[in-house]
C-alpha cells in the first residue's frame, strides 16, 4: 500500500488587504479568483528564509488581477 504524505507548506503564510483612506473611510481591495469566482484578499507564502513582510513583497502580481467590478 502507498504511503501518503501530505503536501509541502511553506514556513510561513501571509494574507494581504490593500487599503486605502479616503477621507474618514478605509476602502479595501478583494481579488476574484478566476477558477472559482471567489472574492478573497491576496494570500501566499515564504520560502526558504523569508519573513513574513517580504512575502507579502514578493507575491507576484500575476497571481491577482486587478479590475474593478
């Protein structure tokens, strides 16, 4: 029987929410997923010996669309 083995995560995951402020309100950006119409922020994760804040730097921006909707 084969042995299963769950898949590799990355040391660290980071979930990301652009923002802006317009004057007193905050408006934030949510991403929709193409494969499954989902709205969600953009998430990733590090590799090797990356922080948390680099991560969240070097997500590449071909994993998100930005479109307004």
């Amino acid at each position: 029987m084969p042995t299963l083995t769950a898949p590799r995560r990355a040391p660290c995951q980071v979930l990301v929410l652009p923002f802006r402020k317009t004057g007193s309100d905050t408006e934030y950006a949510l991403f929709r997923r193409s494969d499954s119409g989902d709205w969600q922020a953009i998430t990733g994760g590090g590799d090797g010996g990356e922080t948390p804040l680099l991560a969240c730097a070097t997500i590449p921006a071909s994993d998100f669309a930005a479109r307004s909707e």
